[in-house]
C-alpha cells in the first residue's frame, strides 16, 4: 500500500502536498473547481492584525516563467479572517494553516495573540481550529526603510521568539531567501522553539518600464515567484533540511511531480505549490493524484523511503 | 483543450480565433487563454493566461477578437485551425440586463469593440458607438445583428473621438469597453450634460488566477477593493478610481 501521510510538527497530512499562502485566498474560488479535502492543507492568504487594502499601481508583471508580484498583503485582517472565512477552510477538510504578516513587531505578536486566542476557544467547544501557524517573515520592516524582517537573523529572531510566547499552535517560519544567511535564519528559528520551517518566499526582483523610464511597480521592487525560482530555491531548501532537525517545508517553482519529489529528496517533510495554481487551476487535485501515481510506478511505498536521500 | 475552428486576421494586428465546443458564458465575461499543456507537461513561458473577452458564441463555437501586443498573443496569433488551445471561464461579471423600456447604447473603442458583440446580440435595439484609432474591423459582425443599419455609428482616425458624436441625454444606459482615457472621457460628458445615464464600463488589469484568489487585479472603488476577475470586469463609472484604472 502506498502511503503519502506525512507528519508536520506533530500535525498529519493526508499526503505533503499544500497551497501555498497568497495564490489559494482561503480555499473558496479553487473550492468550486475541486474537492479541497484531497489536499495536504491549505495555507491563508498573508493576514495581519488590521486589514490591509495592498499596494497601489500594477501589481503583477511576467518574466520568462516566472511572475513578480506586488500585492502588498491585502487582506481583510485577522479578526475579519477568524470570523468569515476560518469555519468554511476548516469545512473544507484538510489542514489549515493561517499564514500571518505584520508591519512592526507589536502587529505580529498581537496577531499571533488574537489566532491563539480563538483557536483555543474553539478547541474548548470542540470544533478545529487552525492546525499551524506560517509566520511570514518576509514583510517590509517599516521602521528600518522596507527591509524585509526575515533579512537579518537577529531582527526576525525577535518576532520568532515574542510570537512564541503567545501561542501553543504549532509555529512555522517561513524563511525568505533575500536573508543574508538562510542557514543562520533556519537555526534560529530551531533557537527560538519554532516547529518547523517553511521555504522560500519570493525572491525581490524588479522590473523597468523602459517607456516610461521608472520602475514597473510604485514600490520599485517585487517578489519573484514560479518555475524561475526552482532551482535556487530546492538548494536553499537542500542546505536547510542538512543543517536543523525540526521538519521543512519546501517551495518555489514546482509546476510538476517531478519537481515535488526533487524537494522531498532535498529533505522537505512537505511541499507547498504557489504559482503553479495560476498556470493550472486544477494543479492541487492534479499534482496529489500524479504523486500518487508516481509513487506506485517506482514501488515507493512511502515518501521516507526517498526523504532526504540526496 | 479546445480545437481551433479558424485563426483569422480582420486588421493590421488584429485577429478573431473561433474555437470549437459548447462553451457557457455571457455578455461581457471573459476566458483565460493559454498553450495547451502537451503530454502532461505544462508550458511555463509565458507562464500566465491571457484574459480576453467572450466576442461571439454559437451552439459548436466561441470567438474571441485581439490584438497581438506582446509575447502571449504574438503565440496565439500563430496557432493555426486543428490545432488546441486550452480555456478556462467562463470568468467575472458581464454587462448587466437591464430592462427593456431603458434606452440602451453601446460604446467600444479599439479593441473595446471586442466584448460588445455578444451585449449587441442581447440589445439588438440598441445604439452602437464604435471609435477606431486606426483601420475599422468587426464592424460587418455587428451590421448582421443590428435590426437597422443606422444603428451603427463608427468614427475612424485619431482626431475623431467616438466620445465626440453620443449625445448621452438620449440614453438611459450606456455599456462601455476601451481604453481608460475614453471611458474617463465618456463618464465626464455626462456629468457635465447632467444626463441621468446610467455607465457600465468593462475594465482591465493585469491577471494571474482570473478566479479571484490571488488579489493581483484588485482595483479601487468607493466600496473598498474589488477583482476585476471576479466583482468586475464590469463596474458602473461611479464606483470606480480613474486614476488608478489607468495604471496597467
Ligand atoms: C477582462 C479582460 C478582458 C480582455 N479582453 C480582451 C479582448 O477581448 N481582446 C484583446 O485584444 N485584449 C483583451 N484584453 C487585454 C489582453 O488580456 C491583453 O492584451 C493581453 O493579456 C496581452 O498579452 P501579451 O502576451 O500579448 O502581452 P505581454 O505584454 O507579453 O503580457 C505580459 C503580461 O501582462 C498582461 N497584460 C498586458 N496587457 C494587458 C492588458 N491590456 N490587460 C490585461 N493584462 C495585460 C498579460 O496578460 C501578461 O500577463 C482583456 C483584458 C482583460 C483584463
Ligand atoms: C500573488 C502572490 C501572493 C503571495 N502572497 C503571499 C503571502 O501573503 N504570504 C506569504 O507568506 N507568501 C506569499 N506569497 C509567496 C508564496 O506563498 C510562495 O512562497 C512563493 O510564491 C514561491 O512559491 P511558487 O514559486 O510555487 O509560487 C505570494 C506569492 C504570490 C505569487
Ligand atoms: S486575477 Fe487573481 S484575483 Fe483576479
């Protein structure tokens, strides 16, 4: 029999194959194309503590396969999240991971406080709540200029440390590989009593509109995601799983079985897929019954027999 | 996958692609278009489906009329008849139905003319205002469903403005489809006649998803953020930022 159940800091995935945050909203447009329960879990579009209305001007240009975008977050803030769109993700049936955001360290912490909270509560009434939590720590550091947060070790250590003691939902870290020592990064949050990792974000890319002589995008740069990234993400992903024991989640670029077995042979416990959503609107559905399907052709009968090996 | 019925060129840059099947949809939604996938391998680049809007639709065809501007359409413009292109949609909110005691006129500049097709099929009574930069095209689509031929109105070159010649005091309705300018345009005149028209205009931003989930083509309105892909394409002038429409 194969097995595709993974197990993610102590919460199990019907197989390790999860929508990545900001490409799935929280579940309902894909939901009307495909049964959502056949996936490893869903991760929230970004959320932050007070809704955000995103960035201004062109928020996505293409490159040779590969996308930018400058979405800049919106979301309807956490509270909004917790009481529209929580019961129907947790409805549809597999796990949920509420991935959170934040402008300055209070805004973090007080998000994280605030999932908590009401995770707990409807633990107490015994309905599911959010099975992790996937703590973006790619967004502008206002106060430093922009500069991501998950840039230097010892900044994002701060939020990874304080998010820590407000919450007992299994914490993961989503990594950005704009940081100066992913490797460090990836420690750190082992350090600081994190779950698991998750990675990469998007890379920060830019592009000119030569006409108009200026930057495509208000915000000068944008993050670059999709099958462009592979490559140098499934290293990052590689140097990541060889250096911490606690599980990872890898990502970037994969558009096809394939792909998701070269991050799992990385070291990944599981996978999540962004961009390729996009490209196939049936990409989760598809990719879970083509890893199956893969599985059974080479005789793996589970995912542990090829983790890591590489 | 879909097999192409024909791929034909109606003016410099301009074509109209028929493609075969039943396929669902109404005035003013659109398709995502793309490259087929072959043998189960994706074509990554370009890597996002281009969204066009549903021009004509028949019992066994859907056509779509566009512009080669860049690398997604200069592809599509090379398929050719027997060949496959797969679509996803039908996506998005159409023009509305209003009822029939309204006076309705429809105005498409340049490519704008596009989705006006299929509203022109439902309002075939209506006013039809067509503006062209450039040489004319799909004009002889709209003269074979229109119940007279003075219906049609067309202005041609750059200094003759489509905007220019609709007295908006005679409609009730107006559906709108072009470039941001125009529309900006279209809306202003009414104010200053102080007509009570009531503008539909069909918006346009950049897309990844087209179903709604990845908030790339979220626009501004006085109700807050909405999708193009998924409130829109179509919005009344009134809730709509020109100034941020025009940022594409
Ligand atoms: C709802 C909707 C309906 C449309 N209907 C039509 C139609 O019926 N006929 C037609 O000719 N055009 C239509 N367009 C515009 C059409 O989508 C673009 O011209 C096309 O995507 C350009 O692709 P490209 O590969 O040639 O250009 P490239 O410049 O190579 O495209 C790069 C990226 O920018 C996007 N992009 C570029 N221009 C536009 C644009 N004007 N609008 C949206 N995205 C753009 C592309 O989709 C792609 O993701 C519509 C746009 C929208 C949003
Ligand atoms: C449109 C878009 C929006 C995104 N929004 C978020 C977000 O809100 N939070 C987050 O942690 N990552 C966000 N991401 C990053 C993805 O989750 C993922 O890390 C990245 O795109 C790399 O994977 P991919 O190449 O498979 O897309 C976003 C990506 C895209 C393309
Ligand atoms: S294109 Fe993704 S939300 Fe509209």
């Amino acid at each position: 029999m194969t097995s595709l159940i993974c197990n993610l800091a102590g919460v199990a995935l019907r197989n390790p194959i999860i929508m990545a945050s900001g490409t799935f909203g929280f579940g309902r447009e894909y939901g009307e194309l495909y049964d959502l329960s056949i996936l490893g879990g869903i991760a929230s579009k970004g959320l932050t503590l007070h809704p955000r209305s995103g960035n201004t001007g062109c928020r996505v240009q293409e490159t040779p396969s590969g996308m930018m975008n400058s979405v800049g977050l919106e979301n309807p803030g956490v509270a909004s999240f917790l009481e529209n769109e929580l019961d129907q993700l947790v409805a549809s049936n597999t796990a949920v991971i509420a991935n959170l955001g934040g402008a300055n360290l209070e805004e973090y912490v007080n998000g994280a406080a605030q999932i908590s909270e009401a995770c707990d509560l409807r633990q107490r009434q015994g309905q599911q709540a959010v099975d992790l939590l996937e703590l973006n720590i790619s967004c502008p550091n206002v106060k430093e200029g922009g500069i991501q947060f998950g840039v230097d070790t010892e900044v994002a250590r701060q939020i990874v440390r304080e998010v820590r003691q407000v919450t007992s939902i299994p914490l993961m870290v989503k990594l950005s590989p704009n940081a100066q020592d992913i490797v460090a990064m990836a420690h750190m949050c082992e350090q600081e009593g994190a779950d698991a990792v998750s990675l990469v974000n998007t890379f920060s890319a830019m592009k000119i509109d030569i006409y108009q002589r200026r930057s495509a995008f208000q915000n000068s740069y944008a993050g670059l995601s999709g099958p462009a990234i592979k490559p140098i993400a499934l290293r990052m992903v590689h140097q990541v799983s060889h250096a911490v024991s606690i599980p990872v989640v890898g990502m970037g670029g994969i558009s096809s079985v394939e792909d998701i077995v070269e991050y799992i042979m990385a070291g990944a416990e599981a996978v999540q897929i962004g961009t390729y959503n996009f490209v196939n609107l049936h990409a989760g559905e598809e990719l879970v019954a083509g890893l199956t399907a893969w599985m059974e052709k080479e005789k793996v009968q589970s995912l542990d027999e090829i983790r890591g090996i590489v | 996958m879909a097999n192409i019925i024909s791929n034909i060129q109606v003016a410099p840059s301009v074509y109209v692609i028929k493609v075969a099947g039943q396929w669902a949809g109404a005035m003013g939604q659109f398709y995502m278009v793309r490259p087929c996938a072959m043998q189960g391998i994706a074509l990554t680049d370009p890597l996002l489906s281009r969204p066009l809007s549903i021009h004509d639709q028949g019992d066994d065809y859907i056509a779509f009329l566009y512009r080669v501007t860049g690398r997604g359409t200069t592809l599509l413009a090379n398929v050719q008849a027997g060949q496959e292109i797969q679509l996803s949609g039908p996506f998005g909110n159409g023009f509305p139905i209003v009822d029939e005691h309204e006076s309705v006129a429809l105005v498409g500049g340049g490519m704008g003319v596009a989705p006006l097709l299929l509203a022109a099929k439902h309002y075939y009574q209506a006013e039809i205002y067509l503006g062209f930069n450039h040489q004319s095209f799909a004009v002889e689509s709209f003269e074979q469903i229109v119940d007279r031929a003075d219906q049609i109105h067309i202005t041609q070159g750059q200094y003759h403005q489509i905007t220019d010649i609709i007295d908006p005091t005679l409609y009730s309705v107006i559906m709108a489809c072009g470039p941001a300018g125009m529309l900006q345009a279209l809306a202003e005149k009414i104010k200053a006649m102080r007509a009570s028209t009531l503008l539909y205009i069909s918006t346009e931003k950049r897309m990844a998803c087209g179903i709604g989930a990845c908030l790339t083509c979220s626009i501004q309105t006085v109700h807050g953020n909405r999708r193009v892909c998924k409130e829109g394409p179509v919005f009344t002038a009134e809730e709509v930022n020109w100034n941020d429409l025009s940022h594409m």
